[in-house]
C-alpha cells in the first residue's frame, strides 16, 4: 500500500516542517528498492553462515554391517522435498535383543554436513509425554523444515546435522511410529528402555560405537533427558559410547506450582499489551497472586546467591485450592484471542496451517493428510501404513510416571558428570514460564553450592552477527540461556539462537 498525497498538502507539510524545524512527515515514505535493500540487510544477519558452511553434501559416512542397508532412505526420494537432503538412515528398532521383542521404537539417523565432527553423536527427544520427535525433525533442528504456515519444506540453514551425527528417536514405546504396548512405569525405566534400542541400533551401526554422546530434548524431556543421562552414567558399561553433556529447552523440571503458576501472573504484566486482558480480571488475578504466596515470590526468594532453600507458596505442588491462575490466565486469553498459543504468546488470529496438524495451544488439521501420515512418506521412512500422530492419544506411561521432577533428583548429579550441561529457554512460552526456571535452579544443589552465586546479566546472550538476544549465564558446568522472541520449540522459533547454545554444548565454541 502507497500513501497518496496531493502537491498541495505536501509543500504545505514541507513549509510547516521548515518553520517548526523538525522533519517532514514524507521523510516517512519510502522506496521499493531501499525497503528492499533494507530486508535483505536484516535477513542477512539471520541467515549469516557460520563457519560450517559449504556447499552441499555430507560427511562420507559408511555402515558395513548388511542390516544397515534395509534402513538406508533415499534424500532424492523425500515426498514433497524438492532437494538432495542427503543420505540417511531410519525405521523400527527393537529394545531388547530377546527374539520374541515386540518393542520398537522408530529412528531417523544423519549423518553430519561437511563441516560437521564425525566424532559426536547428538540425540534429539521431543516430550510430551507421547510427543514425536519428528516434530523437532521437521520443524526445528533437522535439515529440512516444514515449519507453519510454509507451503512447502525448504533447507535448515540452522540443522543441527551443520555440527554432529544426529539421532531422532520417537520414545518411549507408545509414541509416533513406534510399536509395542507402553508398560513402563517411571523414568528409569523409561531410560532402561531407550539404552535397549541404543545397543540394538550400535549393533547395526557400529561404526558410531566409541563416539562422544549428547542428549538433547524439549519440553517433557526436561525429564526424559535428565534420567536418561543419569542411567548412563550409573551403568557405564552399558553403552559403547561416551556421554558428554546435555542440551533441554523450556524443561519439565520441577513442580507445575513453580514453572507455571508462581510466575504466571507477573507474566501476564510483562506482556499486558500482547495478553489485553481487561482491568476487571487483571485486578482479581492480582488479588489472587497475593492471597496464594505469589505475589513478590522472586524479589524475596529468588536472590544471587539464595538465602536459603526456597519454599512452596502453599500446600500443592500443583496450586492450592482456588490458586490456579495459569488456568484463569490460559482461558481469559482465549476468550480475546481465539489463536491464543500456549508455546508462542505473540500468536495471534488466523492460525497458521501445519503440515503436522499441531500449530499452536490446540491440534488443528486444516488439510489432510499430516505429513508423516501419508503412506509415501511412511514407504520413504522404512514404516507400516499405520496412523501417526504428533503427540500419542494413548498413555505412554500407563499407570502415571512414578519418578520425581528431574531438579529435584537426578538432574545434580548428571550435570556434576557432564562436561557441560544447557538449560535453554525461550521468553514468550507461557506453558513453562523462564522465570519459573529461575525458581527451581537457584533451588537446586550442584557442585557442592546451591544456585546461581551471581546474578544473571540482561543481554549477555550474544548471538553472533545479531547481537544480544537473552540473558545467560554459566556457574559449575551449568550454562542457562534465555532467548528473547523464542516460545517453547526455541530451535522452531529462534534456530539461529539454538544453533549456538548447541555449538557451545559440543564444545565448538568456547563462549555461550
Ligand atoms: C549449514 O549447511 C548448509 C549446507 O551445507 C549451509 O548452507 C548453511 O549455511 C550452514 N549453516 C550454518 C549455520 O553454518
Ligand atoms: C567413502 O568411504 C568408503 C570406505 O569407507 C570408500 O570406499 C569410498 O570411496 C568413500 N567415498 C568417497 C566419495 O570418498
Ligand atoms: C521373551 O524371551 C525372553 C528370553 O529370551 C524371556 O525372558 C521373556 O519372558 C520372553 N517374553 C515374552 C513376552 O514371552
Ligand atoms: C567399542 O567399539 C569399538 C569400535 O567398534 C570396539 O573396538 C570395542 O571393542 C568396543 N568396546 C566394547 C566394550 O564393546
Ligand atoms: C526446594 O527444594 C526443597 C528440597 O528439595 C523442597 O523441599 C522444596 O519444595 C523446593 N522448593 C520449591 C519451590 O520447589
Ligand atoms: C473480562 O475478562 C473476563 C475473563 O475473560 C471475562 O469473564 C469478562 O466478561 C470480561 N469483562 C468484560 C467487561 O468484558
Ligand atoms: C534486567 O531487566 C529487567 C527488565 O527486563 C529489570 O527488571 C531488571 O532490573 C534488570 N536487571 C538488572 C540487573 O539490570
């Protein structure tokens, strides 16, 4: 759209400009090549190559054992992907070598780009619980990307394949492709399990045994991934492979009452302009946030270093009767904002289309089929034509996950054993809320001292060729990020931020 003026209005606005001295208001207009230049100027800096870029192609990677080639998949043959994306390897595995197995869970190997270490092997689990990690293979870390609202897949400049070897796993039995009745009953043997499938995988991809090993995850896996870490560290002889650290974003960590309803409210004043609540239930929920502990909760425990363990506002470790703002807040956003995302507050009316049928707080399929539901797709991937969904709608743990948040058991101790550990989080999730993140580190205990001594700087997250972009900071083998823009899927919603947190992980960068 132009903005027409007359002759007249615009010499008149010149002359009122002269007089008063100040600038005309047509300085305002501008040309289509300067609007131009200047988009291509900012998308440079998003796009800016690291110094893994190349061309194109991949790392020679070769598998010896015969079995490897019934899962080797065709990158020229990916439906709707009209680009090479390289060779690689998926299908069912088994999470146990007993003949009778019905267990399997569903992998999709890479291996690295060219200026990627052929040293590493990255893990990737989405949560949920149920949640498939080919959401992260498609819509953030993989190197091709259908992301919402896309037409179709084009090339992830900001693939974690760019850096390692990278291994999506869709666990535990019960999610996406994999096969088998869930009957597990708490996270250890959640990670028993996924140790099973890994010795079957190394059985048949041997050449990655020995290698230097990440785990990395999203969300539920704030839990998975902790007590996955923790498994292979207390059985060290169950793996060929050597654990070095862990990568979660917006993490399950600790109680619902910590990560989502204590901060909740001052949220919704951080963004009142993108929530537009209205005054009536602003003040209740300002009365409410007073009554249940809420209210002031960071000013007077969450201090550099703490003073102490830091308590529960009240009796749950959910929220106390008639404490549940997070709900109140969930449901009085969607009254004004129907596109209201839970995983990204910015959204707003109409919701993006998605590939996955998942684009915001609630499942939507515009137009069928979901991707990895088409029988191509599953043809191309080495599965039966059987329905796939993003997140399970069967209980992945049928009785419940008996085990405690990861912060406040396993957690200490994987991040005492890693060379580094990073807790990542994005600032506009409000269904894990960073601030909450802040609770439960300064009340968790490692390397023999109690949170964080020093406060978090702002804008010290330094995002190369961008700027600041968050807040991190880094005390006895824990980096925390927070990444400013970013909801709950931070490589779906910042890739070149994440793209960096994991290079500071794997130890090519030396600075967070
Ligand atoms: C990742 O690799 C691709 C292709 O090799 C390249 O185009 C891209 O710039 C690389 N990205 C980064 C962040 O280095
Ligand atoms: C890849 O490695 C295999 C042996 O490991 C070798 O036979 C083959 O020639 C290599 N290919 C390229 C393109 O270097
Ligand atoms: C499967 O076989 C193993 C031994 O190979 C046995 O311990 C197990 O009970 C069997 N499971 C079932 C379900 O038959
Ligand atoms: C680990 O893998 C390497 C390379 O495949 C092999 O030489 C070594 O024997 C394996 N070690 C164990 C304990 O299995
Ligand atoms: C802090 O940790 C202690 C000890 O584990 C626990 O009892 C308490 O509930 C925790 N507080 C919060 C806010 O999670
Ligand atoms: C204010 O918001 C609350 C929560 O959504 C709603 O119940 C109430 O009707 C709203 N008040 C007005 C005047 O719209
Ligand atoms: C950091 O920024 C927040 C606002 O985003 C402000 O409330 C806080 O005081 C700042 N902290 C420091 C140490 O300047």
């Amino acid at each position: 759209m132009s903005v027409r003026r007359t002759m007249f209005s615009t010499i008149l606005s010149f002359l009122i400009a002269a007089l008063l001295l100040t600038s005309p208001a047509d300085a305002r207009q501008i040309r289509k090549d300067e609007l131009r230049a200047r988009q291509l100027e900012a998308a440079k800096k998003f796009n800016l190559p690291s110094r893994r870029a190349v061309t194109s192609g991949v790392k020679n990677i070769t598998f010896s054992n015969p079995r490897a080639s019934e899962f080797w998949v065709d990158g020229t043959k990916i439906p709707e992907v009209d680009f090479d994306i390289g060779p690689s390897w998926a299908g069912l595995m088994p999470i146990s070598a007993n003949k009778n197995e019905t267990r399997k869970l569903f992998f999709w190997f890479f291996p690295p780009g060219p200026q990627g270490s052929l040293d590493d092997l990255l893990f990737w689990t989405n949560g949920g619980p149920g949640c498939s990690s080919l959401e992260g293979l498609l819509q953030e870390n993989g190197p091709f990307t259908w992301s919402y609202g896309q037409a179709k897949p084009t090339v992830n400049q900001f693939s974690w394949t760019n850096i390692s070897s990278v291994l999506w796993v869709e666990q535990p039995v019960g999610t996406g492709f994999s096969q088998g009745k869930p009957d597990i009953r708490n996270e250890d043997d959640l990670a028993a399990e996924l140790v099973g499938f890994l010795q079957q995988f190394l059985e048949v991809f041997s050449e990655l045994n020995t290698k230097k090993l990440y785990l990395s995850g999203e969300s539920y896996a704030g839990t998975y991934v902790p007590y996955i870490a923790n498994y292979i560290y207390e059985h060290p002889t169950a793996l060929n492979l050597s654990l070095q650290g862990i990568w979660i974003a917006d993490p399950s960590l600790s109680w619902d009452v910590v990560q989502e309803q204590i901060p909740a409210v001052d949220f919704v004043h951080k963004y009142e302009h993108v929530f537009a609540l209205n005054q009536t239930i602003m003040t209740e929920l300002d009365a409410i946030a007073a009554r249940c502990n809420y209210a002031g909760y960071m000013d007077k425990f969450v201090t550099y270093p703490p003073k102490g363990r830091l308590p529960l506002p009240g009796k749950s470790t959910f929220a106390d009767p008639g404490c549940d703002v997070w709900d109140m807040i969930f449901d009085a956003a969607l009254n004004v904002n129907p596109a209201f995302n839970i995983y990204r507050i910015f959204d707003t009316f109409p919701i993006l289309w998605d590939v996955l049928g998942f684009p915001g707080s609630f499942e939507q399929v515009q137009l069928s089929p979901i991707y990895f539901d088409r029988p191509d797709v599953k043809q191309a991937i080495h599965v039966p034509d059987v329905p796939w969904t993003e997140c399970s709608n069967i209980d992945v743990f049928p009785h419940g996950d008996g085990s405690l948040p990861s912060a406040l058991s396993v957690l200490p101790n994987v991040i005492e054993k890693s060379k580094r550990s990073v807790i990542v989080h994005g600032l506009a999730d409000f269904i894990l809320i960073a601030e909450g993140t802040r609770i439960v580190l300064q009340n968790m205990t490692w390397g023999g001292l109690q949170g964080f001594q020093t406060p978090i700087a702002n804008d010290s997250f330094i995002v190369d060729g961008v700027g600041a972009l968050g807040n991190t900071h880094t005390e006895r083998g824990l980096t925390y990020f927070e990444v400013q823009l970013s909801g709950h899927m931070v490589p779906q919603f910042s890739p070149r931020a994440a793209f960096q947190t994991m290079e500071y992980l794997m130890g090519f960068r030396s600075n967070p």
